[in-house]
C-alpha cells in the first residue's frame, strides 16, 4: 500500500467529516465518484501525450474513441449543452469560482459519468443510474477537489482504486465484516502470475469486490499478448467476453465497474448476483477462475444452488459452496486458483472432507500453498491458503505441490510495513519448475505429495501434516563428568556465599 496515498486519503476524510459529512457510506461514495472523474480525465492526458508523440510519424493518427470529444457535449433530456472541456478535471478544477465548480459537477458532470457507457442496458449504466451527488456545498467540494487534485498522489497506477477504496473501509471500521476486505495487490499478482491468463480465456471472479483479479488478468494479457491484441477476434474477445464478474453488494458493483471501466476494457460482463443462490445456473463456461471468495458464516439452505449444496455433501458454509462453484462454472481443462481459509484444507466435517476428494480425485489438484496468518491484517488475522486445481471430471491428480509461504515482503502485524523476507518470488520460480521440486525433501520448504498418501489420510490437506522435521543428534559427554562439573559448580558457589557473608558482617 502507498502510505502517500493513505495519507492524503485519510486527510480528504478528516475534511470531509469537519465539514459536515458524518456518514462513512455517503463518504466513500462520493470520494470514489470524484477518484473515478479525475482518473477519466488523467487516462485521457495521458493518451494525448502518446498521441502527440505518434502524430509526428503519423499525422492522421487520433485517439480511438475518447471519452473527452472535440466539441459540446450534448444530453437534451438533461437540458446539457456544455464543451467536454467543461466535464474534464485538470479544466473545471481551473475555473476559479468553487460556486462555478459546484453548479458545474451537479448540473453537468455527474450526469455525464452516469450515462458515460450510453446504453441503459450497459452493465456500468445500469449500477450509475442510482448514483448521487451528495457533497453538500460549493466549499467542500472545492477542498476535496484541492486534496485529489495533489500531484503527489499517483493515479495512474493499476487498481489505485481498489487500494482507495481499502483505506477508505479502513476508515469505516467496517473492513471484514460482510468479507468485503480487499485481496493484497501482491498476493492478487502472484495468483495471477502462477495461472498466467491467455489470450483465449474465459475469466471469471463471482465475489469480485473492487474487482482486482479481473484488473490484473487484463494487465498480464495486455503485457504478454500485445501482437494478439491488435486482431480483431482477438480484441473484441478481450474486451467483450474475456472477464467477468459478481457480486452481492451493489456498492461493489458500482465500484467494481468504474475499476474495469477505467482500465480500459469496453463492456465486461459485470453483475449483481449471488454466485450460491439457485438463479445462477450457469455450468461448463469459463476456462479461469480467480478469487479470494467470503468464507465468514453460512447461507440458508434454501437460497443455495441444490447443484452445490449436494457437491459440497449438503454443506452451508460459503468457503466450501464457492469451491463446488468453481467445479462446476469451469470447462473441462479450466483451471482455478483460489484463496481459502485453512479449515477447509483439514476440516473434518462431511461437507469437508467431500469437496476435497472431489477435487483431488475427480479433479486435478496441482499446488496448496500456505499462507502466514497476517496476510490479511489488519482486516483479519485468519490463516489462509492458495489452491491450485484443473477441473477434468476424471481425476488426473498424482503428486500435489505444498509449499509454506512464511513471509510476503510486509511485516505480519497490522501495520503491514515493507520488510526484506518474501518468499512470493521463490513460489512463483518454484511452480514455473515443478520438474525440480521431485527431489525435495519434507524438510524444505516446498515439497511434492503423492495421492496416495494425501488419500490415506483422509483428504487432509495441511502442510505441516506431511512436513518432516530434521532430528539433529546431540552428544552429552559421559555421566562422571557431567556429576563432577555438577561439584565444581557447587564448590565455587559455597566458596562465593562465604565471601558474600563476610563482606555483609554477617
């Protein structure tokens, strides 16, 4: 995390409860909404100075499809008539007059963003229409808008955010408690690094929060399929059918769809929905699935998908219904990395032990790794895991990887701060050589397991279950010199008390 973003974040929220705003949820809203204005305005400048630099070898080149047009934008339902200069935030933060600023976001640029995709069906119309613009007067406004307008802070980086949006829940003291606590970035880099997304995928996260493992995804195809990108199946796929993404909470939804919006991809398939109810239905669809779904409590039986309840044995905690999901919204060869808490690799309930040996034994189980139990601090100080498996509904599981993450290159207290130790690049070297980790001993680190043995112990899936310690030997020197040290040591102390008595007088 940026400790200069939290900085200014956490000032901007001190300000806005000085100036009157008392309610956390309204205030996360509309720092979000603001965020979102001026990153729209920043991605543009950005591609402008691109341009500018490509028009020197092409003067015909121009932006493909800005979000700022030459000209006035035109919305005759809402009597709007203003140049799109007027809507972009480095030229309405110049007007001088924070009334002017004020009447201008109300009357014109909130009800651009929330018609920005066009089409009322669109998924991001459809979670903007009910957005509100609810900073009370011209001079808060204007002060929020001096403190996001801060050179400092970084915009541009990828998932800002959703790390935004991580401090701002901090704020509310209400991190963790619907599991709406925000995946690490790194921990979201790594997973995505070991699945490594392909141009053809299908990818789906159905608790996907601010929607970061759809972001990362995106940024891992972009980096490594650049040639690809540029035809057209295969550019429309990407911005089309590539990502996907559910959620319960609309607020999430909201946010989620402004995250994707502003990393450029045009119309992913973002929803509300809950992924367990019996109205999702969906089966045999996506090749990848990426997520770190809530694993806090249980659902009514009635409300769960009879499809998953009877695949997790009748089962209604959440951590082991999403895993019957991913079983069964996969196509065969799809695959899944997923955060879990580490109940589910040792639980011994029914409901446990079925959804590990259906994905051990119907399934191809590839990696577990063990995670420290201050990864998620300072939300929440449970331990996890990473599960690693192909969906293949004919078994294919025969050695499976462990390995014991100790550190992640941030201290495991609620502070978080940077530190030395991380193990995450030696598991990602690791997974990419899987052929060198045959000879490992239960001694290191990382190991392999058959089948055979992770199935004679009943599914359990914990690494310190087949961990092994090192027996060191230790020589003791023989008894009669042990007892005649033993005297010496007395004689010295007898000698040292009648010392200690005389210089006392005693």
């Amino acid at each position: 995390m940026d400790n200069t973003l939290k900085t200014k974040i956490d000032n901007l929220w001190q300000f806005m409860w000085n100036a009157g705003m008392a309610n956390p949820l309204t205030n996360l809203q509309q720092i979000t909404y603001l965020i979102f204005i001026k990153m729209l305005d920043d991605k543009q400048i950005l591609d402008e100075k691109k341009l500018n630099t490509i028009k020197s070898i092409d003067p015909s080149a121009k932006l493909d499809n800005p979000v700022f047009k030459e000209g006035n934008y035109v919305d005759e339902t809402e009597g709007i008539n203003v140049p799109y200069d007027n809507l972009r935030w480095s030229h309405f933060k110049e007007f001088g007059s924070p009334q002017r600023t004020f009447d201008n976001m109300r009357r014109n640029v909130f009800p651009f963003i929330k018609k920005l995709k066009g089409d009322k069906g669109s998924f991001f119309a459809q979670f903007m229409q009910k957005a509100n613009f609810e900073v009370p007067d011209a001079a808060t406004l204007d002060g929020m808008i001096q403190r996001l307008s801060d050179p400092v802070i970084d915009f541009n980086r990828s998932d800002v955010m959703g790390d935004c949006y991580e401090i701002l829940l901090a704020r509310m003291s209400t991190a963790g408690e619907l599991g709406q606590f925000r995946t690490p970035r790194h921990i979201i880099d790594m997973m995505v690094e070991l699945v490594k997304p392909t141009i053809d995928d299908k990818i789906l996260d159905p608790a996907m929060g601010t929607a970061g493992f759809l972001i990362e995804s995106a940024t891992y195809v972009q980096k490594h399929f650049k040639t690809e990108l540029m035809q057209k199946d295969h550019n429309f796929h990407y911005h089309h059918e590539m990502f996907s993404g559910f959620d319960i909470d609309k607020d999430m939804v909201a946010f989620g769809s402004m995250n994707v919006t502003l990393h450029g991809i045009e119309n992913p398939l973002i929803q509300l929905k809950n992924s367990l109810s019996a109205d999702y239905t969906e089966k045999n669809k996506y090749t990848l699935v990426l997520a770190n779904p809530p694993f806090k409590g249980s659902l009514d039986a009635s409300v769960v998908s009879p499809s998953l309840s009877t695949a997790a044995a009748n089962g209604k905690k959440t951590e082991l219904l999403f895993l019957a999901l991913f079983l069964r919204v996969l196509q065969i060869g799809g695959r899944c990395a997923s955060i879990v808490p580490q109940g589910v690799l040792f639980g011994s309930s029914n409901a446990h032990k079925a959804i590990r040996k259906a994905i051990i034994e119907d399934n191809k189980l590839e990696a577990v790794i063990s995670m420290p139990n201050g990864v998620f601090q300072p939300y929440a100080g449970v331990a996890t895991a990473i599960l690693l498996f192909r969906k293949t509904e004919s078994g294919g599981t025969d050695n499976v990887w462990f390995y014991d993450m100790r550190a992640d290159g941030y201290s495991l207290d609620i502070k978080r701060t940077e530190v030395q130790e991380n193990d995450i690049p030696d598991i990602i070297a690791r997974f990419n050589n899987l052929e060198q980790e045959k000879t490992r001993k239960r001694t290191e680190q990382s190991f392999f397991v058959p089948l055979e043995e992770i199935r004679a112990n009943d599914y359990d899936l914990s690494f310190n279950k087949y961990k092994q310690t090192e027996d060191t030997s230790v020589e003791y020197p023989p008894s009669e010199e042990i007892v005649a040290n033993i005297e010496k040591l007395n004689q010295q102390v007898e000698q040292e008390t009648v010392e200690l008595r005389k210089l006392l007088g005693m």
